[in-house]
C-alpha cells in the first residue's frame, strides 16, 4: 500500500557528496563545542552518516516552508495561540507521497540542527542561536525546533507517534513513508516495545527507525548499565524487519534504508561515538556530554581536532 | 426516575456516522467500556492497541496530527495512571484534539485499587491544555460528544456505564462551562458532580424539608471551572458551601472551589466530602458510599456541621427520599 | 548464589494427586460461577494444573500464619494502620530458604483462592466469601486478599516487584526462589520487557515466573487482539530462559519449573482456556469473563458440568 | 551569602555510611542527580535500573518489601509522569518506605519541557500516603535525610542540585512539618517554596522599605500541610496572601493554601503566582523566572494589586537589592 520512496540506494546515491555533508555535520558541532565549553559532541561522531544519509538521500521531504531562520519561541501549542509554527516545517509540508521525519532522541538535536544546516533547510547562522533565551533553538529540541515536529524530551515516544501517524497515513491511501531516528537507550524503555509489537501487528509498513547504535548513554557503555543485546534478534522476535549495518558506511546505511520488506524496518546502524575524532575515548565511558575541564584541555581537543580535519 | 440503558452505545454509534475522522482507540476492554458494537459498526476506524497503553497515547496523539479524533476508549486509571508521561507529552503538550473517554471514575467498580479512578479528575486539572468533564446522568452521557466537539485540543470525560439514571431532561444536554443549578436557598451550598448528584438529591429533599435552604449545583466541567451558576452559589452567604466527590478531596470539586473562593476573597467556610488521602477497595457501590461518606446521610452530617445544629433526620428519611427507580441491585462483577 | 528449590521434578512428584488438585480447584471455581451467574471460569480451566503444580508440589512455603479465614478488610495498609495484615501470611511466613510467590494477574483471584483452598491454605467456607462487600476475598486480589502479596490487578506490575525481591533476597545471601504466576496479556505491556532485560542483566538466577499461555485476553484471542508470539524467542532474546511446555500436562510444568539455569527463568505454560470444558469454546473469542445469558443457559451448563465430572 | 556547591554529593554519601539498608537506584542520570560518587563509595548498594523508570519504581517497591530503604534518584518528570502508574500501586498504595528524590523541579533546567517538573508536587499531594518536601537552600538539601528518616511510607524530595545558596543557617536544619517564619509584617502574606524563597526575598526587603509590612513564610514540607506558622500567616488579617511556587499554580502550594483557608472559613484574598495551565520551555533559569512571572519583580506587582495602590518601586531597587552572592552565571548546558 505504501510505495517505494524516491530513487535511491548504492547506485545512485552520491557516497562522497554524503560523506562530505558527514563531515560538515561535525565541524559544526565541534564549532559549537569549543565556542561554547562543550556539548553533545559524541552523538555528532556516531550519527553524522545517518544524518547525512537521511537528508543527503533517503528521505523525500518537500522544500521548507517559509524562512529557513529558526525563528523566536512562539509559546507552546494551545488553542489560540494563531503564532504556533510546528519545527516540521524544515522538513517540509507533509504530502501524501512525501516521507515525513520524526525525531526522538531529543538531546541529538545540536546533530540535526546540524544537518540541516549543512542541507540548506536551515539558515547558516542558525547554529549561533543554539540553547539561546528564547530562541526555538533549544538544546533539548521540542516541537518549535527546526526540524522537529514532535516533542520527545522524554524518550522513546516519537515511535508511537510515528505509529500513529503511519496508521493515518495508511487509512487516507497515502504512499509516503514515515522515519523516525532513534536512539539506542530507547530500546530500554518498555514503550519502544510496546510500538514494536503494535507496528508489526498493524503490519505498518510505511514506518521506518533508523537506530544510531552507539552502544553508549548518560551513565557508560550501554553493557554495563543495561544491556539491550541481542538487539537484532530483539526486533526480529518482535515483528519487525531488523538490518544491521555499519553505521559510518554510509554505502551500507542508504541500501539498508532502502530494504524491501513488508514489515515495518528497523535500521541498526552499529556506530561509535568517538568517530573521526579517537581522543575523545579517553573520556570512556562518559561520553554522553563533554564538557572541557579547563581552558588547556579546549585547546588541545582544537588542536587536535585541526589536524585530524587538515589531514582528511 | 428513567434508568437507561448503556445509553453510550447508541449515542456514539449515531454521532460518528457523519464524522469520518473519528476513530476508537481501545486496550483491551472493548466491551467493557461500551464501544463492542461500534467497532462492529465502523471496523475500519477501530484500533485495537491491545493491552499497552502507553503505545496507545503515543499512537493517539500521531493520529490526531493526522486530523483524525481518536477517542481512546479504557479504564480511566489506564489512561492518567499508566500513561501520563505519554498523555502528557504526546498529547497535552502538542494540544491534539484527542478525545480520553475514562471509565470507572471513583468507587463506582468493585474492582478495588487499582481499577478505581480517585483522582483522575485532579490529574486532569493540573495538566495544561486540558479540559476535564464529568457525566453525571444519562443525559449528560448522550450529549457530552456534541458538549466538547469543538473542543480545540484534548479532553478528559470522566464516563458512566452500564444502568444510568436520567436525572436531568433529555432536552437540557450538557453544555461546555454551564453548571446546573438544582435547588435554591439561602442556608449553604452543596456542590456536586457525576454520581453524587443523585446521591445529593436524596438529601437536599429531605433537608428542605427539615427547613434548611439548601442551593444545590450540579457541576459537569471541571476545567475549565466557574460560570456564573457556580461564582453565585459559591458566594451566596449563607452558613458555608459542601463538595461532594467521588474522587479524593485534594485536587478535584472541593480544591476548585477552593482555589475559586480564596481568589475572590470569599470568606464562607467549605466543607470538602470525599475521599481523605486514601485509596478505597473492593466492594459495592453503595456499600462503598456509605463507607467513604459519600452519601445522603454524610451529607446530612455535614450539613449539620455547618450550620451549627442537629437536624433530627434520620437514616430513614432519607431511605424514604429515595428516588423512585433505583439501580439494579444486582452486584457488578464482570469489569 | 541462589540454591536449588525443595526436592521435586517428576520423579518425586505425586502427578495423580495433583491433578486431582487441579480438578478441585476447577470444581470450586464452576460451583461459583454456577451460583453467582458467572465468573472467571476459563482462568481457572486453563490455569488449573499450573496452580496445581506450584501449591501442590513445586513452591517451598511455611504453614499459614494465624487463622485459614481470609477475614475482613483491615484497611489499606498505612503508617498507623496497625491493624494491617498482608495476604502473603495465607504463602507462609517469609524464610530465607523459602520460597516467596507473587500473584500478578489479579483477575486470577478466583483461582488462587481455589488453589490455597485445595491444599488447605484456606477455609473451605472461604469461597463463599468471594466478592463480598467488607470481605478481603476481593474478585481483583490486592495485598491483603489470601495469597496476594502485592497489588497488581493493574497489570504487569508484579514482575518488577518481584525482581526487587529477588535482589534484595540476594543481597542478603538468601537461597529461596522468588515466583511470580503472570498471564500472557502482561507481555503486551511494555514495563514486563523492561523488567526481563532487568532481571537477566542482573543475573536474578532466583526469580521463576511461570506464564498461563493461553492465547486469550479481554478482547478475544490474542492473535486478533494483539499478537505477543513468537514468545519463546521475545523472552531468550531478552535474556531469559524460557522453556515452553504443555499446561495442562502436569509431569511438564513440574520438570519445567524445577530447571536447573543461571538466568531468570519463564515457564511458558501452553493452555486451553476451555481444557475439560469444551462447551465453553461456543463464546469464542470471548472467554475472559463468563455472564449466562438466561437460566436455562446456566442450567445447561451445570448439567455439562455435571456429567463430565462424573465421567471424569 | 554562602554558595555551596554540590551540597547532597557528600550530605548523601556520610548518612548512608551508618544505614546499610539506604540503597540508591538510578535510571541513567547517576551523575546527572550527584550520585556519582555514592555509587563509588557503596558500589554494592547501587542498582543500575537504566532508563526504564516503570520497572524501577516496581523493583523499589519489592526491596522495601525486602526492608531496604531504595532511594531512586532521577530527574523527577520520570519518577511522576513516566511511571505514575508504577508509583501508586507498587508504592504508594502499599506505603512503602521509598524515598523519591526527584531533580529539576519547575523550571530550573534550559531542558524543556520535557525535563521540566512543573507539576510534580501537585501530583504527589494528590497520591495518598505520600510525604512530600522541597528543598530550597542548601541547608535543606543537607538536613532533608535527616527530616524525612522516620516517615514510615513512601517520601517525595523536590531535590536541588549544583550550585545552591544558604539561604538558611546551617544549624536550622529542616524540620518535617515546621516552616519557617522569614518576616512579619502586617499588610501582606508570601508564602514561598523551594527556589521561590530566595527571589522573594529579594522582594521583602524592598517591600519593607517601601512601607508594606510583609509576613514572609518559607514551606518545606507541602504534605502533611499547614501547622501553626503557616495558619497564623494564612490568618493574618491584612490585605491577603501570596503564593509564589516554581509549579503551575494548580494542585501545589496555592492550592493548598486556597484548601487550608477555604476549610477554615478564612476570607483573605489569595493571589497565586506560578505557571498558568501551561508547560514551559527551554531557556535559562532567570529568563524563565521572569518570563513566568517567578520573581521579584511579579511578587511587588502582585502586593500592588492586594494593597490596592502602586509601591514605587523600580526593577533598579529589585537588583540593587540582589543577595550578595550570585548564581554561577554560565548557563546550565548539560543535564
Ligand atoms: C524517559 C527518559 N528517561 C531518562 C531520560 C534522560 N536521558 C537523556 S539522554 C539519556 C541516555 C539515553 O541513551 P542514548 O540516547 O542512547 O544516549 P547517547 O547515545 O546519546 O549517550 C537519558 C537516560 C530521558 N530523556 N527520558
Ligand atoms: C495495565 C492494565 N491494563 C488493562 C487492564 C484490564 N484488563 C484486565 S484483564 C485483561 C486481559 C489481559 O490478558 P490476560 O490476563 O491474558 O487475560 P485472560 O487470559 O485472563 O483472558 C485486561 C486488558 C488491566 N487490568 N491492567
Ligand atoms: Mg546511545
Ligand atoms: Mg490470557
């Protein structure tokens, strides 16, 4: 019922022109980074391919609608309030043939921002306004953020949503697809199973999550706080149609998001969260925020992260 | 008095025939909160979420943005105890127009804890965007759908099943924010909502008659609260006001007028019926009335304190008020 | 850490007297639903033996402390509440080398209350107790209905309590087993995989749950409802041992139970929710709760109900 | 005034060192909630729950069964949204000797809404047998353990963290049920909480200069509420009363303040300031304080309005009455 998206996969997906939206996807965080002391730079190492993948290829959004400024905070959403603009709108106006993007993992948000600024969905000077009074740039982003339409703070409910949206779209005909990017710590909570098994029972083939997998959350590495493994196997039992990849090939990501299946995907991309930039290991295992100890330290990340970028 | 029948059944089936985009959204308890024949009316637009029900808010508030009106069909306590993270973000926050149809609202159910809704309505209150209504009687079951329709954002309806009485004509719906105003005097207040209503009626006769004016209002929105029926009665002076709930006395009818009379200054004392900071068990629902004070008689007695006298009414006469039809007695056991 | 239960399995088991258990605990249940119009009848004819097997031979419990009558409501339990007495007494005191059971799906309560009544846990006049206001025989057991320890007629909720129980039965070096009796409708909640991903990340060896898979919920068949299969590989893929058996097969569900593994263990227990019973399958798919329609429904039943038990 | 950094980190991990029944359980935000280094300490007594808040709060429920003393640290949205359901029936309603130790209340953290816990205490007033304090300096943060070690059921913590002035001396610790009188006056009430407190003082200072006599009284303890501080100022003759909570001003300290005069028959007029049904969002803690009206400034505006007349005074006597030391003026990034 739901039809395949645009074009796309290994044959015609421009690896390079991908790799280099990768690229420019972390130099803006790590930009952001050294401005301002730290930030969420580990998510920027592990998901820069599947954000580049995702707005580089696979998904088929219209053009912004409006400016592509991020704009003032414009209240919460209430009956009323006429000011309201959804951060859906970078990903364009929903269509029935379009895919629609949701985003869950909330703190990733400097990631996207990111991404749609390397994209041109969102204006350059955006990523200054990050975590700015006022501005819908929030850290942690919510419906009003550039590229967000759902308010996922808490983790592990824009799958439901997404559900929602995919049954909806289905009941109206639509072909478009439904994404959702995800986390790997939200396969700890119980409502990401709970979507899991409605989605296959309601055989939600237009739904599709791609899983940054990158074994890591705010307390360590994942195997030591809570163990999600056999995650493959997890899903499959699940319902669902479960792909592994390598989740810094970005050749591997476009193929896998492609899959041709009639359950509803799951895209493991299996990454690592000091990607591109290995010194960051040494924080091990807290790598969820960094936050620089002290001038020297800021330096020396910048130095080191200068020559890596010269290098590549 | 009328009772009637499931009367949700039919009104529901009726009301969606022209209205597409409603869908039913149920975990579970299909039958058991009345909407077994709508799905067998309208397949297509019946989600079964089965039992999981956070899934389900998440899966509501997607459909809503969507342009559907779910209308999420449970017990109440697996709507605002089991989800709230997710009714709260995935729906009060965004403001979607989802409809939360809950059930067994208090100690309406011998279904014990964790089937009782007690503080529901409290939950409701305190969550932005949200509207919070309560069905009292027949009447008002057959016409809160056309009461919150236009509604912009989500709605709380604190339902009634099974054998319901009709206290309140037919021809009089409920209307959004419009509370009723039953009997007029000048001695207190008595504010009620949902079942205690009947329940006040029994006693508000008997102690007219016992030469107390009694001004009785029915409330049937909790949020949001005040009209003009309800600042008068609150401020009317007298020897003070009475809530009765079925629901704990903090954040529900007694905090409302609370909140309403010290915004205004209003300095008449209030008397709050229902349940203090306890959950209840499992038993009838009289048998629980009587034990919670949410009864004629507690009623009564409350009145009485306030006041300042005894009234000399007893247990019998307010048998003897007893409305003319009664529910069935048989016990319910099936949830 | 945790050793080995009582002396059990099928060599030591007595299999004919616990199915006589279990067909007493059916006689009991079939008598109230013939007196009271209706009731919980297809738990009991589904879950017979698996109550049988736990009671009668696999649960190391102590004798009942105080009286076998279930008596009347003390109350809800809090601070002052002196008078406040748990239905775990009707399971024995706690020990460190007994076992502890935990009652989840408390719509069962008829069940468990038939059960301690076959094994003498519980006043043979106790039944007629059941659903009676003031009485502590509640139709959805709370903790301080006979043989409830927790409050979970909101289900799913048992698990994860007795997965705390487990621990902190651990922590103190204790060799007893912590059980929980589950229904299969509890593995469409999403809290009942975030507790099996607990259970097996923390090597809780003591907890044992044992399912009642008997395809049915509320709605109707679970396949219909909501789908939870392939259980099996959901539970191993969550860490769990899961071993699957025939319910209604006594010898199974006692080899089953006495496993000998290091990880939680799920005894799914196949099932008829009309096993003796077959006239009941004419209400498929709606067999959680029996109501006659009419008198000489009722009659015709007990008339059934009384030439199987003759044969039988 | 004294800036202490971190108070909880040590205060936390010097109590436990004589309770082996104090564990702490966490749900991925060990450092995040300064239980970093407890865990270090007793790594025993640590239960990494990860973020699966449901099954937490069930787990906490069965090692107090087991007589330990669990003591859940995480931010509270996800002890009082994500898993309410958890919380009532595996806690609450079994009056478990639980500690809930809830951080970010209000909105302290540029996180959102999302992480903002705007509702917390009203929902855990509502919840039978719950305790329920709020820190609101770090004399409180230090002293909370000891307060709240008797209460035999479940306790909820409105917790700070980080940076967080001495408001109060360090040999006034909190008391269970005692709040403490900050000043006297006659003209007006504040009744203040947590962070709350500090701001208004701010404003009290310049309120007495201006002529107003403020009676300015500091809660801690929100359940059980009311004791003989709190209803004296509750009533205090004068113009009426403030609240200013860190909460939407539904179901938390107003309320219960409206409660407690209402019952009493107390006729004041009661002004509420807080969040008005509305969620939040991210941005830094002075810009929101000021953006929801949480501060000095909305404190004098609001006595305007009691007394009936404009004081005179500018935001300039407001900063210049600015308490000598300031918080950290970085702005809060990480969670
Ligand atoms: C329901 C919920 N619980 C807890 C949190 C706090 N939190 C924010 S991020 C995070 C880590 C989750 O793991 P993941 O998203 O995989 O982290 P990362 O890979 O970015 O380190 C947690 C626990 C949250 N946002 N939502
Ligand atoms: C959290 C929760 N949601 C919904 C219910 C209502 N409910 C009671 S029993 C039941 C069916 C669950 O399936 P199962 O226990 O397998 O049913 P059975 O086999 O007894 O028919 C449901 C949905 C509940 N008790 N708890
Ligand atoms: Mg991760
Ligand atoms: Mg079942």
């Amino acid at each position: 019922m739901i039809g395949a998206g645009p074009p796309g996969g290994t044959a015609t997906a421009d690896i390079a022109g991908l790799e280099r939206i990768a690229a420019g996807i972390r130099r803006r965080v790590f930009e952001h980074v050294f401005r301002h002391n730290g930030g969420y730079l580990s998510q920027a190492l592990s998901a820069g391919e599947i954000f580049a993948a995702l707005y580089g290829s696979v998904l088929n959004l219209g053009p912004v609608t409006g400016d592509t400024r991020p704009g003032r905070f414009p209240g919460v959403p209430a009956a009323g309030n006429t000011a309201y603009r959804s951060g859906g709108r970078f990903n364009g106006a929903p269509a029935p043939d379009r895919d629609r993007f949701l985003f869950s993992p909330a703190h990733y948000a400097i990631v996207l921002y990111a991404a749609l600024s390397e994209v041109g969905r969102l204006h350059d000077s955006a990523m200054e306004e990050f975590n700015v009074d006022g501005s819908t740039m929030e850290m942690i982003g919510a419906e009003h953020s550039p590229g967000v339409e759902t308010t996922t703070g808490s983790l592990a409910q824009a799958l439901s949503q997404a559900a929602g949206i995919a049954l909806g779209r289905r009941m109206r005909g639509e072909s478009g697809r439904t994404w959702v990017f995800m986390s790997d710590g939200e396969f700890q909570e119980g409502q990401t199973w709970e979507t899991l098994a409605f989605a296959s029972f309601h055989r939600l083939r237009g739904l599709r999550a791609v899983v940054d997998a990158n074994g890591q959350q705010c307390d360590g590495a994942m195997v030591d706080v809570g163990n999600i493994e056999p995650l493959i196997d997890r899903i499959t039992s699940f319902g669902c149609h479960a792909v592994e990849v390598d989740g810094h090939d970005i050749a591997q990501l476009v193929d896998a998001m492609a899959s041709d299946t009639s359950k509803p995907l799951v895209v493991v991309a299996r990454t690592d969260p000091t990607h591109t930039f290995p010194r960051l290991a040494e924080r091990a295992p807290l790598l969820h925020y960094l936050r620089f100890t002290s001038a020297a330290e800021r330096a020396s990340y910048e130095a080191a992260y200068a020559e890596l970028s010269g290098k590549s | 008095m009328e009772i009637v029948s499931r009367p949700h059944v039919d009104s529901f089936i009726k009301w969606s025939a022209t209205r597409p985009e409603v869908l039913v959204l149920s975990a579970d308890l299909t039958n058991s909160c009345e909407v077994g024949q709508w799905r067998d009316t309208y397949p297509d637009r019946f989600v079964t979420a089965a039992m999981a029900e956070q899934n389900m808010l998440g899966v509501a508030g997607g459909l809503a943005r969507e342009g559907f009106v779910p209308f999420i069909h449970t017990f109440a306590v697996f709507i605002y105890r089991r989800a709230y993270d997710q009714l709260a973000m995935s729906v009060a926050y965004p403001n979607l127009k989802v409809r939360l149809v809950g059930f067994l609202p208090g100690i309406v159910t011998p279904g014990g804890v964790t089937h009782q809704a007690v503080e529901d309505v409290a939950m409701m209150r305190l969550t932005p965007n949200m509207t919070v209504v309560e069905t009292g009687d027949a009447t008002e079951v057959e016409s809160v759908l056309g009461a919150i329709e236009h509604v912009d954002g989500p709605v709380y309806v604190r339902m009634l099943r099974g054998e319901i009485p009709r206290l309140f004509p037919a021809s009089e719906p409920m209307v959004l924010r419009r509370s009723r105003l039953l009997s007029e005097g000048d001695d207190v207040t008595i504010i009620t909502a949902g079942i205690t209503t009947e329940e006040a009626l029994r006693a508000t006769r008997v102690l007219h008659s016992a030469g107390v004016g009694v001004t009785h209002v029915h409330v049937s929105t909790h949020k949001p609260f005040g009209d003009s029926i309800l600042a008068e009665a609150i401020e009317r002076p007298g020897h003070g006001v009475i809530t009765m709930e079925n629901h704990v006395i903090t954040g529900g009818l007694g905090s409302a007028v609370a909140e309403y009379a010290a915004e205004n200054g209003i300095g008449g004392r209030l008397v709050r019926l229902g349940l203090r900071d306890t959950y209840a068990h499992g038993a009838s629902r009289p048998y629980l009335m009587k034990e919670y004070g949410l009864d004629a008689g507690a009623l009564v007695s409350a009145t009485e304190r306030l006041v300042g006298q005894p009234l000399g009414i007893a247990e019998s006469d307010l048998e003897a008020a007893r409305l003319d039809v009664v529910h069935s007695i048989a016990k319910a056991e099936a949830l």
